[in-house]
C-alpha cells in the first residue's frame, strides 16, 4: 500500500507542470494605452502610468538599457520634460510617432541632453532599440510598428531615459497598439 501511494505522489509531481516564473508587463486597465489621435490630441481614456516619469524599474526595466551606467532608480528632475507620449495610438496605419518635449526654460541650442529608448513586448523582449540621441528641446521618431514586427492588437512599451553627461534627469514607460 505504502508503495502505490508512493507512485502516486510520484505520478502528481512528474505531471505537474512547472509554473512560468518570467516576468510579464502588466499594462493595467481598461485599453492599456493612453489614446491619441493623428495629430496628438487626446482621443479618449487616458492611463495615468503612461508618459510620466516612473519612480523605479524593476530589475527587467533596468537591465534593458545596460550601456547607462548611473543608478536608473536614482533622483530625477521630471520638470525637465514638458510631455511625452506616442500618436496616433492606437497606431491604425502601422506607423506612429512618439514625442518627448523639454521644458523651454531647460532647452537650448548649446546644452545637448541624450535621450535612450527601448521597445519591448509584454515579457520585455527587446524588439527596437532607440538612440542614444542629442536633444536640447525636442526630438520625434517616427515608428514604423509593420518594419518592427508588431503584431496586430498587442500592446507594447517603450521606456526612456534622459540624461545628461552621465546624471539620470527623467525615466519613463509609455504602451502602445499597432491596429492594423
């Protein structure tokens, strides 16, 4: 008897399946995305995580952007960017455009920021990688998610650091859809 429950709880740990411990976005309620139009307005719900400043990343988050060797969860002065956020979103044609603006009294012609970005799918793998690019008041690149390899419907992020001659000043995360 000993030896049949034996083989039985045997049999129930060989055919459990192991649980997936890799760590996956969570893109939070509702659309997931903050929700533009062509031309950048707002065009309905919002997600309040999207497009701000983020407090501090997770060990995934941080390891995205290796070559930045100051602490990413250090102090960060978010009054340095004016916005930032990605349009049209959901993007319908396959191409968007993300946006970040500096505050005008930081911006100048001879003050050069560098600015880091990083595309990733829901369990961070890296699918575009963006910069390090100059920017003293505004920079746009454009997307073009059908080139990149976005699947239709899914939801993806792109993170950004700003920094300037190796000092973080502004970390964020902001997730979009390609429609089409």
């Amino acid at each position: 008897m000993k030896n049949l429950a034996f083989l039985i709880v045997l049999w129930c740990l060989v055919s459990c399946k192991k649980k997936d411990s890799s760590p996956t976005i969570d893109f939070g309620a509702g659309a997931g995305i903050s929700l533009r139009a062509a031309d950048g307005r707002v065009a309905g719900s919002q997600d309040p995580t999207d497009w701000t400043s983020d407090a501090t990343w997770n060990e995934q988050e941080r390891a995205l952007f290796p070559d930045l060797t100051f602490d990413l969860n250090g102090a960060q002065q978010p009054t340095r960017v004016s916005y930032t956020y990605a349009y049209p979103n959901p993007a319908l044609t396959g191409q968007a455009n993300w946006l970040l603006q500096l505050e005008r009294s930081y911006g100048s012609p001879a003050v050069k920021y560098s600015l880091s970005a990083v595309l990733v799918d829901r369990t961070y793998q890296v699918l575009l990688r963006l910069g390090p690019s100059d920017i003293s008041d505004a920079l746009t690149y454009s997307l073009d998610y059908t080139k990149i390899g976005l699947r239709p419907h899914e939801l993806y992020r792109l993170y950004y650091v700003l920094y300037y001659n190796g000092v973080l000043l502004y970390k964020g995360h902001g997730d979009i859809r390609h429609s089409s």
